[in-house]
C-alpha cells in the first residue's frame, strides 16, 4: 500500500469519527431545542384559541344585552323578555361558536357609580342580569373605586359573565383561566 492511500484511509477514518461526533450533538441538539420549540407553539396555539373564545364572550354579551333591551313585538304588550330567554341569546351565540354553556360563572363587575336605588340583579345559569344600571355617573365624575352617583345618570341593563376556559393539555397554572364579558346599554322604549 502506498503511503497516498494510506493517508487517505486515515483521513477518511479521522472524517468519519467527526462525523458520528457531529451527529450525536445534533441528536443532542434537537432534544434542547424540540421541546422549547413544542411550547412556544403550545402557548401560541393556547393564546390564539383564549383570544378567540375572549371575542366570542363578548359578542355574547352584546346579544344577551340587546336581547335584555328591546321589548319582544308592539302587539304582545311590549314587554322585555324574561332572564331565560336572555341567557338562551347567549347560549346561542356560545352553541354557534363551539363553546360549552355549561362553562359559565358568575361575574360582577363594578358599576360607574353606587346609584340609589341600587340595581337589580339577578344570575340565571352563570349569567348576571342587572337592571337600573349606572351607565353615567351623572352630574359627579365616575371614580375608582365608585362614588355616589351625581343627579340624573343614565341607567340600562348589564349583562356579564365570566367563561372558564380550559386547556387542551394541562400545564401548571395554564390549565384553566376565567375570560370575563360584560355589556350594558339603555332599554329602548
């Protein structure tokens, strides 16, 4: 044998080495890097669905609202529709969007202002429909924490609720949060 091939047979055996070397921190590597990779798109994915679902509560809100403001037809004596009917409007909105009814909690905000009478409020399957709302503070500036209402403020109807929103897989403290939505508007006459 020639001292040409052998030194290419050393080299070759040197080139190999390196490369099972090479290899074996690639493996090492991608163990690191793949599940920090796995979480990151984890928690967008998770965020994205929060997101959505967060958009979804509050459009349901908005209709539970509206439902709980305008009077039901001129020829059926005007009157305003019942809590079953306005959480039904909610549930409707939540059924079209693919999230459980049954996942609704209590939630009460705080009004613009303490108004005298105070509201009235009642809670129907997790849904908290409050009528004599504060939409205004009046004649006094609304405050944190709440003051007294001035004279005259504007009142309607609420209604909020809080969504536990669970995650596809339980991790830590992410394995369920509380989204809140809350709408108010004036009753039309």
């Amino acid at each position: 044998m020639t001292a040409r091939r052998l030194a290419i047979k050393r080299l070759a055996a040197r080139t190999s080495k390196a490369c099972v070397r090479e290899s074996g921190s690639q493996v090492a590597e991608a163990a690191f890097v793949l599940p920090i990779l796995f979480l990151v798109l984890f928690g967008i994915v998770w965020s994205t669905l929060a997101l959505s679902s967060a958009s979804t509560l509050q459009r349901a809100a908005k209709q539970g609202v509206i439902a709980a403001t305008r009077a039901t037809c001129a020829s059926c004596g005007d009157a305003f529709q019942s809590n079953a009917q306005v959480v039904q409007s909610v549930d409707s909105v939540l059924n079209a969007a693919h999230l459980d009814g049954t996942n609704l909690v209590s939630n009460s905000p705080a009004f613009a202002c303490n108004a005298t009478p105070a509201p009235a409020c009642s809670t129907t399957q997790g849904v908290e429909i409050c009528n004599g709302v504060p939409l205004t503070c009046g004649s006094a500036a609304c405050q944190v924490p709440p003051q007294n209402c001035g004279s005259q403020p504007a009142l309607g109807m609420r209604v909020s609720f809080g969504y536990k929103f669970n995650s596809p897989v339980p991790i830590g403290s992410w394995q369920s949060i509380t989204l809140r939505a809350s709408a108010q508007a004036q009753q039309e006459n």
